[in-house]
C-alpha cells in the first residue's frame, strides 16, 4: 500500500478511536475511500484494530457492499424488487450492459466498472432505481442510463453528475398527524423533563401505541422492561434499516421529521435511562447521513442533545448514526445489535432479548423511526386523546408507502382502519388483481379480501403497500420474492440457508416449464420445516410469498405445469450437449430422451 | 411375513461409501435377509433391475448412463431413497459444477500430456457427462432421503426396519447427520 493510502488508512480507524467495534463503519469508510477493502488493507487493519485478519475478512465479506477484490472505479447496482422490474428495470441493465460491454456481476477489464443487482433499495415509488458507489439514481429511463454511461465512460467523478439524477422526491400524497406535524423541536421533551421517566413510559402505555416495524409489539411495555432491566448502561437504539421491498416510508420521515425522530430517541433515553442512542442507517440511505448529521448539530446546539439537556442536570444523551452496508437481515434487530457492534449481522438467541441484553449486553430499547415519531406525538397531544385515534388495538396513524401500478404512488398516512380498498381508490389504482401487504414477508391480497383493514387486529404491516393489476404475472411475484430471501438469508442456520435456495430452484424449475404438482406439494412440505426450524423471522416467512399466491391465484402456477407427476429440473439432453461438441459425437448413446417417470 | 420384500441398490456418481455403510450394519443382515431379498445390487450382482419394493441409490447423476440406471429404478422401484449427500445434494463430484465441462475435458485430454493421446475419448461404449452433475431428485421423484457422508449404519437400519414394518420411516436425534 502506498504511504499516502496508509495514512488515509490511519486516520479513518484514528476517527473510530482505534475501536475494534467500530470496525463496520471502518470498513465501510475504507470501502467508500478505495472503491474496495484490499489484503494490504485487511493486514493494516489487523496490526492497528489488534484483531485477526480472518475477523475482518469474515465481516467484509457479510455485508454485500463490502468487496475484497477490485469491484471498479464505478460500481453500478440496479434495484431489482419486483416493482422495479414492472417498470422496465430489467432491460434498463441489460442496455448498459451492452453500452459497456461486460456481463452483469463482473467488472470490466479495464478495472472501470461493474453492473449487478441488488435488493429493493427504498425508491419503489420512483424506481426503477439504481446506486452507483452507493449513491441512488431514481426514474431511470433509457435516456438516463445512457447518459450514465456516458458518465462513467468518460470517468466524470461522480461528484460532477448533473444534481438531478440524484434528486429524490418525498411523494406525500395523505398526511396526517404524523407527516402534517409543525412541533418545535424541544417542545415535547420540555414537558416530559417536567414530567419525568416514568411518567413518560405510563403515558406511552395508555396511548397504545405499538411498535411500526412489523411486529407491534406494544411500546410502553418495551421502554418499561428496558427502563427497569439492570445494566451499567441502557441505550436506545433507531432501526432505520428499512430493509422490507416495498416500504420506503422511513426514508421520507428521515428528510422530512429528523427532529420528530431524534426527540422520540431522546424521550426513550429519558424513559429508559440512556446516555447514549444510536440510529442504523441503511447504507442504501448513505445520502442522508450529512443532512441528518447537521440536525443532530443543531440540536446540540440547542441544548437538545449533549449534557444536561434542557439544563436538566444529570440528563445527558447523545445519538451517533451507524451506517449499515446491504444485508437487509439487519433489520431485524438482534442482528442490528450485532452489526452495531461491528460483527456479522447473525440474529442472536431470542431470549434474552435486548430489552435486558443488547448492545454490548446491556439493556436495549430498539424501535422503528416511525415508532420514535409516534411517541412523540402521543405524548404532545394527550396519550389518551391518541388512543382514540384509529382502532381498538392499533392507535394512532400509519405510514403507508404505495407503490406498484397505480398513478400516485408514494406515502400515505391514515389512522389505523383503512381499508385496503379505500388506499386503492386514494392511489387511483385500476383493475387491481392483488396487493401484497407488508413486503415479500407479508400476506398477498386477492380482490375479495379489499375490504380488510390495515391494523394488528387483521393485517399488521409495517408499511409495504405493492399494487399489481391485472397485466402482471403473479407467479413472477412470488418468484422474485422467493430470489430475494435467497439472496438475503444470513446463512446462519441451515433450514433457511439450504431452504431458501431449495424453493428459489423450485421456482425457477417451474418457470423454466419443468414443473409438477410435485413441486407446488414440495413447497409445502418446505414451508413446515421452515416455519418450525428456522432460527429467525426472515427463514420462518420465506415461503409466504409462495402460499400466499397459491392460495388466491394457484392458475398462475399450473398453466406452467406439466401435466406429468414428475418433470426432471433441467433439459437432459441439453446436459449432453457440451459433451456430444468435445467428442464429436451424436450417435444414440450421445442423447437422452425427455421422460417423465 | 408372506412375502420376502425386494431390495434394490446402485452406487451411481458416488464413492460407494454408502454401500459400506449398509454393509456396516454387520450381523443384522441376517436379521435383514429374513426379510428382504437383494434384486439388482453390488452384493448380487445381477445387473438389471426385475421388479422391487424398494430401491436405495447413492451417489448423484454426472453421466449418461447415471440417467438410464436411475430410471430403470425409478421404473422397476415402488419405493426410491436417495442416500448419502452426494445422492441428495451432488456432494463431492459436484465440485466440477464450479468449472466448464468443456475446459474440464480439454484440460485432462488435450493439454496434459501422455492421456488418450491428445484426443478426447468418443468410443461409443463410453457413457457421455453432463455438463453439470445433478441430485436425484432432479431428474427423478424421489421419495426418501437418508442423509449422511455417509450415514450410519444405525440409521440405514432404523430407516429400512421402520419402512419394512410398514411405518413412516424417522430418525431420531443422533441418526441424522449432515456430514
Ligand atoms: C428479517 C427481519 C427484518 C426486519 N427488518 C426491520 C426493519 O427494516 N425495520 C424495522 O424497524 N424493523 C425490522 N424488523 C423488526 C425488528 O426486529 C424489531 O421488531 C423492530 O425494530 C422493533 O421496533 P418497533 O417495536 O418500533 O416496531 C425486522 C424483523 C425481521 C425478523
Ligand atoms: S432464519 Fe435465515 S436469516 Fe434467520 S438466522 Fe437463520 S439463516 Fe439467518
Ligand atoms: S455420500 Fe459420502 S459416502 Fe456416500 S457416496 Fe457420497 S461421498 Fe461416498
Ligand atoms: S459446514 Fe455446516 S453445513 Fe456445511
């Protein structure tokens, strides 16, 4: 390594103290520096962070944004979520692929570039999307692409692209408490100082509300077993991973109610008793870590952040913002702590769970942004004025981020209660054959289930909302949801890393028109052991995408079906081709014949 | 029990391991024997399969002639188990699924001296390779699968005594191996 590199090399790891579990967020500044984490680097690491060279590569090489090899000077990645393919993002790669010659997932000879996939990046509702070196490009066209690659051809830095492309629109089509909120920032925690910690976690209680990243888990209850759980330290944690395809309603809060987000983080450290609070930032969202750094100045600045806040003595709290880097398991929040940590984000054992042992084994409250928003909101217009809002079981609003065939996709927040029909209606979709709620973990919707409603008594979500009409394909659905698991399993523990690439082959086994009803059986029996043997949330719901389409559009499947109860998963003479060239040979030995048995 | 059942095995893309193992179950063969007959096997010798019970295949499908014998199984076989992880997954000859088949034959027969003399072999007698090598179940319905590199001797004879006995074949902790 060159001197100067090392240097550049020092002064990262300097900035993370020399702090061996900082060592994601060194990596990804190493990453971001050098265009990829080189063996002379790894080694330096090693000596400065006094950690095994294998620890380093074992991390770098978990997080898909992480590369051990040269990945190019330019390293283009396009969204491939479903909703991105339904607006042509498939052919948008292929033509820069042509434009450049090279072949998606390689890097070109020259060492210019590289062109791959990679998992909803957040920008369903003005995909399709891409990131070039992390950076999103929305509404490409085939005019934008090639003036990409034009770009990148020309090696113009990246930092002279012309702004536009970079754009990123909020697409607020309802707001509602949340969105349509003028607090001051400070108000709130001025009445909760006033108030005290407890009296913070009982108001959270009576207002009901419950956690907005998926599972609803109610939210007093959580800051009260955190405030009360014994610990040298307690901390609060933001999951802004926002990791689910289809859902991108956190990436609007963070531009749009930083302050919102960051009081609620604060109102949970004054509940729980934390000093310290972090907010894990998708590496997709990389573009909001400056903007969202200026708001946390700025609220130091104003006596909101830092020591005795509010001249509260003894109440000090500070939030530091960790960058993941393209595994969307991170999200769940056992492997968020790990990957806070810096390790691998494997989901731990659950229990203990972190409310008594997170980050660093000490008691952690983690919740969602929207979550933290709502929190504060409850609090700022009475809890049980709150409780009124929305349902029985479900209180106050929600974020919903459409996207998919209709004219007007984007956020939406409703109280509790809506109907899927009436979200429809407000997004001006037409003939819509299907909705899949709450991402590719969540439940697919037929046309006679539209009058169900969005809330934890019928359909929790945590905010995907992906319409489908009646020109699409649902089997395709299922089958990019089912490549997603795939490709996002941790591999952690075997049923779901094996199980997850058993059902993607049995996918693409029956697109290929190889298909049986012996593979749909299959599927269910895969389901069972899933469902029953997988160490975590994402391997337990691999195959809902599956089910769930089955079950309301099972004809998608069979019209690809052989008639047959047996196909084989390939072309079996086409397997004896390469042999039959080598060998010059054709006589009847050198083929095999089609037999379903 | 009226009627002997009729046990066929094969060793196909495997490294007859898995034959070990049943021959591993020592005396209880003769347990076994009292039940079973062996049709087509490497014990017998018979080289073509006549109607059976139950067929017991290892290793995967990397020819030609891997594709006959399995469906000469599939068709003869009430009752087909795939055993050991090579059977099941590909396991070790699917190694060659990383590389080109074609650079693969170019390697050994071109480019190495002294083989076949620099000339790929196209006897018709020799069994064509696929390009990659599959499981079985890829090219045929398979119905049970014994894991295992290769699994114990004590789980090939829970799995058969169980399916002889007309019960769901199970193993138990400590039978089931991946490895
Ligand atoms: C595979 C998986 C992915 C998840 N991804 C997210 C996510 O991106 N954002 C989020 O807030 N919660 C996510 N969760 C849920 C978190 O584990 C956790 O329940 C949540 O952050 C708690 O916050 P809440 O109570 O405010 O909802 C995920 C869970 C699983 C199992
Ligand atoms: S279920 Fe999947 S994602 Fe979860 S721990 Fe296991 S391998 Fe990892
Ligand atoms: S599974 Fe193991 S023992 Fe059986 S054939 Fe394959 S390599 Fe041999
Ligand atoms: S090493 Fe554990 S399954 Fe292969």
């Amino acid at each position: 390594m060159a001197a100067d590199d090392l240097c550049l090399l020092e002064q990262i790891v300097a900035r993370h103290g020399n702090d061996a579990s900082k060592l994601l967020q060194i990596l990804r500044e190493v990453q971001e520096c050098f265009g990829f984490i080189a063996p002379a680097a790894v080694n330096s690491l090693a000596e400065s962070l006094a950690i095994p060279r294998a620890r380093i590569e074992s991390v770098a090489s978990f997080y898909s944004f992480l590369h051990l090899t040269p990945h190019g000077e330019y390293r283009v990645l396009f969204s491939d979520n479903i909703t991105d393919r339904m607006l042509g993002s498939q052919d948008l790669m292929a033509q820069m692929c042509q434009q450049l010659w090279l072949q998606p997932g390689k890097v070109s000879e020259d060492g210019l570039v590289s062109i791959g996939t990679t998992s909803c990046t957040g920008m369903c509702d003005q995909g399709p999307a891409l990131l070039v070196n992390g950076r999103a490009i929305t509404r490409l066209t085939h005019q934008r692409v090639m003036e990409i690659g034009q770009l990148i051809r020309n090696r113009t830095p990246l930092a002279d692209w012309p702004a536009d492309f970079f754009r990123i629109e909020n697409n607020v089509r309802r707001s509602d408490l949340v969105l349509g909120s003028t607090l001051l920032p400070g108000v709130v925690l001025q009445i909760a100082l006033a108030l005290g910690g407890q009296h913070v976690v009982d108001s959270i209680k009576t207002s009901g509300l419950r956690g907005r990243g998926g599972a609803g888990f109610p939210t007093g209850l959580k800051w009260e077993g955190c405030r009360n759980a014994p610990g040298s330290e307690h901390y609060v944690v933001c999951n802004a991973d926002e990791g689910e395809p289809g859902t991108f309603k956190d990436r609007v809060l963070l531009n749009l109610q930083p302050d919102l987000v960051f009081e609620g983080m604060t109102l949970c450290a004054l509940a729980v008793g934390a000093k310290k609070g972090f907010l894990y930032l998708r590496g997709e969202y990389r573009y909001l870590l400056e903007p969202l750094q200026a708001v946390l100045q700025r609220r130091r600045d104003d006596n909101l952040l830092g020591k005795s806040i509010l001249g509260f003595p003894g109440f000090d709290f500070d939030i530091e913002i960790h960058l993941g880097a393209g595994a969307y398991i991170c999200g769940e929040e056992s492997a968020l702590i790990e990957s806070l940590e810096g390790k691998r984000g494997v989901p731990r054992n659950r229990p203990p769970f972190p409310v008594t042992h997170g980050y660093l084994q000490q008691p952690t409250a983690v919740d969602n942004v929207e979550t933290f928003c709502q929190a504060v909101l409850a609090l700022h217009i009475d809890a049980e004025k709150y409780r009124a809002i929305g349902t029985e079981k479900s209180s106050g609003t929600k974020l919903i981020s459409v996207s998919g065939d209709c004219p007007r996709p984007g956020i939406y927040e409703y109280p509790f209660g809506v109907t899927v029909r009436e979200v429809l209606q407000d997004c001006g979709a037409v003939n819509t054959r299907a909705v899949q709620i709450s991402g590719p973990a969540g439940v697919c919707l037929g046309e006679s289930e539209f009058g169900r409603k969005l809330g934890f008594e019928d359909l929790p979500t945590a905010g995907a909302f992906m319409v489908f009409d009646d020109s699409r394909d649902m089997f395709e659905v299922a089958r990019n949801f089912v490549h997603f698991f795939a490709h996002e399993s941790c591999g952690f523990c075997t049923p779901c890393r094996v199980g997850t690439s058993i059902l993607k082959q049995t996918m693409d086994k029956i697109a290929a028109g190889h298909g049986t009803r012996y593979d749909l059986n299959e599927v269910e029996n895969l389901d069972r052991v899933l469902q029953t043997t997988s160490h975590c949330g994402l391997g337990r719901s691999a195959c809902n995408p599956v089910l769930h389409t089955l079950k309301h559009f099972r004809p998608a499947y069979e019209n690809k079906l052989k008639s047959l109860d047996f196909e084989p998963a390939f072309d079996l003479d086409g397997a004896l081709a390469r042999a039959r060239q080598m060998t010059g040979r054709d006589d009847a030995g050198a083929h095999l014949k089609a037999e379903g048995i | 029990m009226s009627k002997k059942l009729r046990i066929a095995t094969t060793s196909l893309a495997g490294c007859f391991g898995c034959h070990m193992s049943i021959l591993d179950i020592d005396e209880r063969l003769f347990a076994l024997l009292e039940l079973v007959e062996f049709d087509r096997s490497p014990i017998t010798d018979i080289k073509h399969c006549a109607p059976c019970d139950i067929g017991i295949i290892e290793g995967g499908i990397c020819n030609a002639e891997n594709v006959h014998v399995l469906h000469e199984f599939r068709k003869n076989c009430k009752i087909l188990i795939a055993i050991g992880a090579c059977a099941i997954n590909g396991g070790l000859p699917a190694q060659r699924n990383h590389l080109d088949l074609s650079s693969c034959l170019t390697e050994v027969y071109l480019t190495e001296p002294g083989l076949a003399h620099g000339h790929i072999p196209n006897d018709p007698e020799l069994p064509l390779p696929l390009d990659k090598v599959h499981p079985l179940h890829e090219v045929v319905k398979i119905d049970y699968f014994i894991p295992g590199c290769p699994p114990s001797a004590d789980a090939i004879w829970k799995f058969l005594t169980d399916l002889i006995a007309g019960k769901t074949p199970e193993l138990g902790h400590g039978l089931i191996k991946y490895d």
